[in-house]
C-alpha cells in the first residue's frame, strides 16, 4: 500500500457509514481535541494556540490536513 493514500484512497471499509462525510467530520473533530494529537502538533511545531479545543476554528481543509498526517505518522510508526 502507498503511505501517501488518502482515506479516500483505501478499499472500502468493513462498514459503509465510516465512508459517511458526517462520521468522517464527528471523528476528525475527536481526533482533532485528543491528548495524542496536540501532543503530535506540539512536537511538530504546529500552531495549536495552546488549547485543543481551539483546533475546532481551522478552517475544515487545514484540519482535515492535519488529522489526516496525524493518521498516517501514527500507522506508519505502528506498522514499523
């Protein structure tokens, strides 16, 4: 598999509704606000404004981003 696909990119999941933009907005908004992720921000120094909550004001393209290369540096460092 690529490193670099998308969620977009990967077969679809065993349930349809992750493929769901509605599921895919309530789980990028969880992952945005969790302890792993401002951490993962903190040491990539990465503007958080000091408050996980205020990750909710980027704009939807730069979240969706962000949490996207969250995923992907996450699964790349368990897959090693």
């Amino acid at each position: 598999m690529n490193l670099s696909s998308t969620a977009n990119d990967l077969p679809l999941p065993l349930h349809e509704s992750a493929r769901d933009p509605k599921v895919w907005s309530h789980l990028k908004q969880a992952i945005a606000t969790s302890s792993g992720f401002d951490k993962w921000q903190r040491s990539r120094n990465v503007d958080s404004k000091g408050d996980p909550k205020d990750i909710l004001v980027l704009q939807e393209s730069v979240l969706d981003d962000l949490v996207r290369s969250y995923l992907r540096e996450t699964l790349e460092t368990l897959a090693y």
